[in-house]
C-alpha cells in the first residue's frame, strides 16, 4: 500500500465483497439479498478503479468513515437480506382495486406513450451529440431542448403516470403471477411502463433504465415461486432480450457522454465509467464525514418542509449552490443515500434515523405468518429502490420524486383499507416446500 488512503479503499473493497460472497455461501441460492450485496460489491470494485484513475484527487480517506458506513449499510440491509421468499407462501391483494388502476394507468398512457415514441424516433434521427447537450442542460437547470418535449395534455399525463411507476412493475407481476391471466390489463400495464423509460432515453438518463432494470431484478426474485413455469420461461426469454437492448442504448448515451467531454481523450473509458459506479461511498469517506453543519432537511425532506412552509429549495441547481458553501463539500457528486441522511440530519441523527426506519421495514415485511399482502410488498419494494439505488444517491430526492414516494405509500394504504376483500396469490406447487414439521398447505389452482 502507498498511502493509508489506499489501505481504506482496500478495506472498502474488502467489506463489501467478503459480505456478497459469506451471504451467498449462507444462502446457497440467489436471494433478494444477494441482488443488494452483489451491486455494492461491484461498486466497492469500481471504487478501486476510481481511487486510481487520473480523475480522482482524494486526500482525506480513513478506515474508520469507511467502517462506520459499512456498519450503517449492514442496518438499512437487513430487511433485504432476511427476505427468504422460500418462506413466503401465499400474497394477498384486492383484485378488483389492481385490475382498474392497471386499466386507467394504462388508458392515461396512450397518448404519452405515442408522443414519446415520436420523440424516440426523431432522437435516433440525430448526431449522436445530442445526448451530451441534453444532459448538460438539465445539470444546469435549463430543462431540456424544446422540440423534445410532450404536448401540454400528455405532459399532465405523463407526470400522473410517472408517479406510479414503482407501482405498475408490481401489478404487472401480480398479473403474470396469476393463473388466469388478463392480457388486457398485462398490455395496459406495459404501456406506461414503456413510456417512462422511453421518455428516459429522450432526456438523456440512464439512470432510468439502470435503476428499472434493477427493480425487475429484485421484483423477479420476489416473485419467481410465484411465476407459473411457462410464465417464469417468457420472463427470462424477454428480460434477456430487453436487458440486452437497455445495455446497448446504456453504452450508446454513454459513449455519446463520454465523447463531449474534455477529458475523453486522455481518460479511459472504464474510469469514467468508475466516477459514477464507484465515487459514493469513497466520496461520503472523503467529503460527507468531515462536512460543516448539516443541510437541515434540504435533501431528503425538502418536500415536507416545503409543504410545511419551512425554507426549501425547490429547484436542485439552487439547493447546490447553497448549500455547497454552508457545508464547504460539493453537492454535484454522490454520496450514497446513507451519506445523503447523514448530510441532513448528522451522524448520531442520521444513524438513530436509519435504524428506526430499518426496524419498520423488518417488521412490515415480516415473514411469521408466511404471507404478505400487497402493501407489504409495496413497502419492501420502495425499501429495496432505496437502498440498491442508494449506491449512488436517494432515491425520491427531489419535489417530483417525493411525490412518487408518496403515491408509492397512499396506494399501500389503499391496499390495507380494502383487504377484506382479498384475492390470493399462492405459490407455485413445483417450489412450495414446508419446513420440517409443518404440513404444505394446499394450494388453491
């Protein structure tokens, strides 16, 4: 080791990679747990290779930041990891509240989703440059080019369907989940699901269809037992096939990113790459450890205080610039969503505050009486955006985005007021395996 720095980045790595590998020869199969692990685990690799690029300029990482981030990871985790769907036998939700959300989500989306494709199409028609000027406007707050914008009347529809797109990929599955499956409401719910990730690849992001990837990833693993066998064969075939696609339109943005900066000429690609897999938690290391103050609530619940008439930024441009001088740390770059709590309420307040919420996940999603009703899965699934996401930063950061959340958690309430009226969804016979000395219940076809 040259310097005490690369022995933290080391121990970084190490924590993170060593946890990925024990859970795995625990587990013995491939959980929800080892989706989270495996991508901090990747991310701790990225780390090593940032640490040692040409555009890193570290000077203050210790071990001891890098432990207590480690411990604070292994809280928010918990939930995660401890979900076995081998226990979980039966889901219960309200077929009639899922079928017609499903079909005026569905209905709201069809003029945006013909728009968007429009806009898709002339994207594809440009110089490959494109990608690079929208990006840059919306990091300076400019918006985004006016030719690719909706209509007024789809872009009130856009943002409504926008704000149930964590819940329509848990309806969808619900869907292919059943044994009598509704392909009407399959289609409606693949048209808003298409619309916002078409509309992410017309703004230039690629955290959109990183992070959908990501979340049918974990909404796979959720529900695999559940999925009859020819249903989990076409989830496989298609994911493959779409997730082939997103990686190419991910390679192309980012190769069009890539080549508009001033520095890709003597910065490889892979280090580039490293800046935005790997910089979060050697950048909270770094910078968020030894930060000024707090930013009293800005970041995560900028909303709430904005809604309380509490002085909030609204627009993220703004939020920087402040708080970059009463804090004396960049605000551009991530910091994980752990360092994104400890930026607003402290160490001590940010830790006290991610144990409470871990312990309300753990005891939502408890598996006791092996069942879950629909709002239980809701809240795990937020819970898992939250913290795989939360490699680079929190998730419903942001008005727009904490308004999704909010949506996310009226809908789970919706859920619990209307579950007298419950349909369920059982487990497949092929994977429903009773503990020993507990008889299988039966199963309802």
């Amino acid at each position: 080791m040259r310097d005490p720095q690369e022995l933290a980045v080391w121990i970084n790595l190490l924590l993170y990679c060593c946890l990925f590998l024990g859970f795995q020869l625990w587990a013995r199969s491939v959980r929800l747990g080892s989706l989270a692990l495996f991508i901090y685990a990747v991310s701790s690799i990225f780390g090593l290779v940032f640490f040692n690029s040409v555009l890193s300029n570290f000077s203050n990482l210790k071990i001891f930041p890098a432990i207590f981030l480690f411990v604070l990871f292994l809280i928010v985790v918990y939930p995660i990891i401890r979900f076995d769907t081998s226990k979980l036998w039966r889901i219960t939700f309200n077929y009639n509240v899922v079928y017609w959300l499903s079909m005026v989500i569905g209905a709201i989306s069809i003029l945006p989703a013909i728009e968007v494709t429009f806009l898709l199409t002339k994207v594809s028609q440009m110089d490959q440059s494109i990608f690079a000027e929208i990006h840059r406007l919306k990091n300076e707050g400019e918006g985004t080019i006016d030719t690719l914008q909706l209509s007024g009347i789809s872009k009130i529809m856009y943002v409504l369907i926008s704000r149930f797109s964590d819940v329509t990929p848990i309806l969808l599955f619900l869907q292919l989940a059943s044994r009598k499956k509704d392909w009407k409401v399959i289609i409606a719910l693949l048209i808003p699901i298409y619309c916002v990730n078409a509309m992410g690849v017309v703004q230039a992001g690629r955290s959109t269809l990183t992070y959908t990837v990501v979340y049918f990833l974990a909404l796979y693993l959720i529900f695999k037992d559940f999925l009859p066998l020819n249903a989990k064969k076409a989830v496989r075939r298609y994911g493959i096939i779409l997730l082939s696609l997103v990686v190419g339109i991910f390679l192309f943005i980012t190769f069009a990113r890539y080549n508009q900066k001033s520095v890709a000429a003597d910065v490889p690609v892979i280090e580039w790459i490293s800046l935005y897999a790997g910089e979060g938690t050697l950048y909270f290391n770094e910078f968020v450890w030894n930060m000024r103050g707090t930013t009293n609530g800005d970041y995560i619940f900028a909303y709430f205080k904005d809604l309380l008439d509490f002085k909030a930024f609204t627009d993220v441009v703004e939020r920087r610039d402040y708080w970059v001088l009463k804090t004396n740390i960049p605000q551009h770059v991530f910091y994980t969503f752990i360092g994104a709590v400890i930026e607003d309420l402290g160490k001590t307040g940010g830790a006290v505050f991610l144990i409470f919420i871990s312990f309300l996940i753990t005891r939502a999603t408890n598996l006791a009486r092996r069942f879950l009703t629909l709002s239980n899965i809701i809240i795990l699934c937020i819970w898992c955006k939250i913290v795989i996401s939360g490699i680079t930063f929190y998730a419903y950061g942001g008005h727009n985005k904490t308004e999704l959340l909010i949506v996310d958690l009226v809908f789970a309430l919706v859920c619990v007021f209307y579950r007298n009226d419950a349909s369920i969804l059982n487990k497949t016979i092929e994977t429903l395996k009773a503990p020993k000395g507990q008889k299988r219940p039966e199963v309802i076809q």
